[in-house]
C-alpha cells in the first residue's frame, strides 16, 4: 500500500468534497476508508494498491468530475 496527496485548485463548496470523494472510493484499489479531502486546504488523501491502479487513474476520475489536479504526492505507507 501506497499513501497519496492530490493538490486540487481550491474547492468551492461541500458538495465538491462529496463529489470528489466518493469518485476516489468507487475506485477499484483505493482504499476506501482512507479517502479525505481537506476543504480548507484543498487535499485529497487517501491509500491504495499500486498493484491495481496509479494515482494518475484517481486523478483522471477527478478532472473526469470538472476539477483542476495541481499537482500528486505519492509515499510508502
């Protein structure tokens, strides 16, 4: 398992959150219990499987849903 940090231009509202998060968890090896987003810091958090995806993949899902990915942090858990 693998731990990433998405950078997101800023959020403007909850429902971006819900949005966003659940997109991240319908995703075949992400972790779902492990998904976050920070709304005042513009983050998502979350582990997975780098057996089954990349973080390219969660990031593709979330320009997909209209939001801007700034940049990707990937770290061993």
């Amino acid at each position: 398992m693998k731990s990433a940090t998405i950078y997101l231009e800023t959020l403007t509202c909850p429902s971006c959150v819900q949005k966003i998060e659940s997109a991240a968890k319908a995703l075949d090896g992400v972790d779902a219990e492990s998904v976050k987003v920070l709304f005042n810091s513009s983050k998502l958090k979350f582990a997975f499987d780098e057996g089954k995806l990349a973080v390219e993949d969660v990031e593709k899902a979330i320009t997909a849903l209209g939001y801007e990915v700034k940049k990707s942090q990937v770290k061993d858990k």
